[in-house]
C-alpha cells in the first residue's frame, strides 16, 4: 500500500486504534493525509508500528482530534515529507506532543500545522526550536489560536518572501517568545499582552514571594502593557525594554537585522536599596527595603520618610557632607551608584527607570 489517505476518517463512534504491526505495513506509504481526520471521539493511537520513512504528505493527518490528549509521533521519520498543512489542526484537547525529531529539511507547506491545538487548557508543551524551515513557503495561521504558552523560534531561518500571515494570531496564553534574527514577525498578528494585573503562567512568583502578574507603564491614567525583553535578566525578572506588539513585530522582518532575543509580558519592577555605614563602609543590617514595584515610575526617596518609617535603622542617620569627607565605598557585585549624603542604592533590575533622592 503507497496511500493511506482518510483510511479511519470520520468515524463518530472510533475511540481507540491498536494495530498489530507484524501485519500493518506502512514502509511504502507516500500519503497519510487526512488518515485520521474527524475521529472527534478518537481518545487513543497506538502510532509506534508506523514506518513514516516514505511519507511526503501528511496534510491533515490528526485534523480535528477534538478529544485525544497525547499523541506519540517521537518515532515518526518524517526526512520525506513536503506537506505538513493542518496536520494537527483542531487538536483543542492536546497537552503531549514531541515534535522535537522532526526532520522538516524538505518541508514547504506548514499552513495551519498547529492551529487550535491545545487552546483549551494551554497546557501543551511544544519545541519546535530545532525545525530547519529554510524551504518553507507558507507558514500561515501556523500556530494560530495554540494554547501554547512558550515559544522558541529563535534558529529558524524564514524566507522573506514567505506567507507568514497570521501564523501567531490569537494565542492569547503565549507569554514567553524567543525570536531570532530571520524570523518574521510583520504580518504575524502577535496578540497584545493583557491587562495589568492578569497572573503570568505558570503562575511564578517574584523575588518577594508575590505571584508575578503583568505591570505596565502609566498612560494618560491607564496602565499599557507590552512586551519585554529580558535582556541580562531573567524570565520572571527581565531587564530590558518594553515594546508595544506593533512595535515588537516591527522589530523582525525576517532580513536578518533583529536580535537574537527573548520577550516576556511587562512585569512590575523590584528596586532595591541599602544603606551604608560610611565609618566602616559595611551594609546597615537589616535595612534592605523595596522602592518600587511599578514599571515605569519616577521614585522620590525623600530621607526623612525613611528615617519616620523606620528604614533607617535606630542609631543611624543620612550622612551630612562633613562626615562623608573624603570617604568612597569600593563599589562591587550588583550595578549601583552613590547618591547624596551618603546613602548608596543597589538595583537589581533598573531599565529606563529613574530615582532621585529629595
């Protein structure tokens, strides 16, 4: 047999396949399209005896599983194939898929490969980092409406001249996107980040042990929210910029010139500050205190709130310029700077934010 196209297709009542593969041959078959297409009650595929070595086509090959919440395709040889289109399309009840052996070298068709898959619970995990899409042509809607909530396209090498229309569109659980510098991001229909306040998956918490929710910059009374890149930070603590998603997709247009970099949804900020005992040069113990927690704002420190509120620990005072004198703190570890009268503030994260002392 050189076809297998629609062989179990549209069966309401089909809930399981196993096949004995001692009998189901499948080293000759150049098509699976559509093999499984509409198995809406289908919940279990035993796919091991497959021998895809000979496959071109796939289209539509787990169209519209609307059920099934694992599918074992690790052992796929897909070195052959040129037509991916759909071929997980609707999977809205997927949370296991390895993708991650693909052989997609002669692949030129991904439209729609992964839309709606998983977009239920967002639960599905998916790597596609090491698929070589230099022969792509059509990567449309590809991942349109996934629940997949991370992203890591960062080596793919995306033709320009490539449909790329909408292939992120609506996947509105994606908070982490790491592109590279040929990826295109101009028609991709990224969605904007949410609301300030919503919870970041998977529901992570700060350095103060509050869960990180989305923060943004305050604008004509609103908080906007967008991308940030993480930059020398972390995840959960990044340090970059923050860009609209207009602006984020401006930034890619698959020619080579956008950096290498991770994006995550804005979140609040966490400066740090602690006060130095200028006649031994060593910390205050126990004065360690968060300045802001906003993204965006300008901090006044005003010395005297410290002291009433107790930051300034009893037997310690703002250092008058006398008693400062010639004195200089070697400065070490964490990015810091001296203010005024003789207090040093150590940031952990401080991207375009800005701090004056009153």
């Amino acid at each position: 047999m050189t076809s297998m196209s629609h062989m179990f297709a549209s069966d309401p009542k089909l809930t399981s396949i196993t096949v004995d593969p001692t009998l189901f041959n499948t080293s000759k078959v150049t098509d699976m399209s559509r093999m499984f297409w509409g198995d809406g009650a289908l919940v279990d595929i035993d796919l091991t005896p497959f021998d895809t070595s000979s496959v071109t086509n796939f289209y539509g090959m787990f169209e519209s599983l609307g059920a099934i919440k694992s599918l074992d395709v690790s052992g796929f040889d897909t070195s052959q194939a040129t037509n991916m289109q759909q071929m997980f399309y609707g999977t809205s009840s997927l949370e296991n898929l390895d993708v991650s052996n693909f052989d997609t070298s002669k692949v030129t068709n991904m439209n729609s490969m992964f839309e709606d898959a998983g977009n239920r619970n967002a639960k599905l995990v998916l790597n596609v980092s090491d698929f070589d899409v230099a022969q792509v042509t059509d990567f449309g809607s590809m991942f349109f409406g996934a629940g997949i909530q991370i992203l890591n396209v960062k080596y793919w090498q995306m033709s320009p001249d490539a449909n790329t229309s909408s292939w992120l569109g609506q996947m509105d659980n994606l908070w982490q996107l790491t592109v590279g510098q040929h990826v295109k991001l101009t028609d991709a229909k990224l969605p904007d980040v949410p609301e300030a306040g919503t919870p970041i998956p998977p529901h992570t918490s700060d350095q103060l042990g509050n869960p990180n929710l989305v923060s943004g910059i305050e604008q004509d009374g609103q908080f906007v929210t967008g991308w940030e890149m993480i930059s020398s930070g972390t995840i959960t603590d990044p340090e970059g910029p923050v860009w609209s998603t207009t602006q984020l997709m401006d930034l890619y247009k698959g020619n080579g010139i956008g950096a290498p970099m991770t994006y995550v949804w804005s979140q609040p900020v966490l400066n740090f500050y602690q006060p130095i005992d200028v006649a031994t040069g060593q910390m205050v113990p126990d004065s360690e205190k968060v300045i802001l927690d906003t993204y965006g704002a300008l901090v006044d420190v005003n010395l005297d709130d410290l002291a009433v509120n107790g930051v300034i620990p009893d037997g310690y005072h703002a250092a008058t310029g006398t008693e400062l004198g010639s004195y200089k703190q070697q400065e070490k570890g964490l990015a810091s700077r001296r203010m005024g009268l003789g207090l040093r503030f150590t940031w952990r994260r401080m991207p375009y934010r800005s701090l004056r002392v009153k």
